[in-house]
C-alpha cells in the first residue's frame, strides 16, 4: 500500500461508506466521538481529496459530507489489507484461539453496535 493512514480515517471513510451523506454532527455520533476530534478529521481528509462537503439539498444552511471516488479506493484498499492483516493472525493463532479470538471480536462488534444504538437515541 505505501502510505500509511491513521486507522481513525478509515473508520471515518467506512462510516461514510453505509450512508450516501452525513453530516458532521452524525458522523461524530456514529464514531462516538465529539465534533471538535471529527471536524479537524473532516477537514484533513477534504484536503487530501477523500471526502467531499455537499449543501443539503433539504437545508441549503447544512452541508453534508459524502467520500470522493479517492476516497472510496484508499477506503477499500485499507479494507483488503485489515482483512488481510486479520486472516494473517487467525493462521497465526490456529483453530482453537482463532476461534476465542473471532468469538471476542463478535462481543467487541456487538458491544460498538449496541453504544451507536443507544448513542442514536438519546
């Protein structure tokens, strides 16, 4: 891959992956994070072309952000090699611990989905 990008920007792009626009607010929320962290994040990621600020076509005030085709193709090229890294750690680790290890991983992915839930609601 070459360079190397924070892992906090792909968990940005892929957030913008699962919604066609979102605004700052929602993003920050999504990631369960404060505004100020995810505006410099937002501000770093336009300049470098990966992600793109849009006016609201329901509130010409509010400006949504969508990922540029740039960004899309980092965003799948970190996603292949996290894969890649993660299958690299399963064959490392054989079948038994491979197996505690992706039953942690699903209470982790369970536990991130369930605070985005309760995020959304309050």
């Amino acid at each position: 891959m070459g360079k190397i990008y924070p892992l906090s920007n792909f968990f940005l792009l892929r957030e913008l992956t699962k919604k066609e626009g979102m605004s700052a607010t929602e993003l920050s929320n999504s990631l369960n994070v404060n505004k100020s962290a995810v505006s410099a994040k937002i501000r770093n990621l336009e300049d470098k072309g990966f992600l793109l600020r849009m006016n609201n076509p329901d509130d010409r005030r509010a400006v949504m952000l969508h990922i540029s085709e740039k960004g899309n193709s980092i965003f799948n090229i970190c996603e292949t090699e996290m894969k890649n890294l993660v299958y690299t750690w399963l064959l490392q680790l054989g079948d038994a611990d491979a197996e505690l290890f992706m039953n942690l991983y699903d209470k982790v992915i369970d536990s991130v989905v369930t605070t985005q839930a309760r995020g959304k609601k309050g």
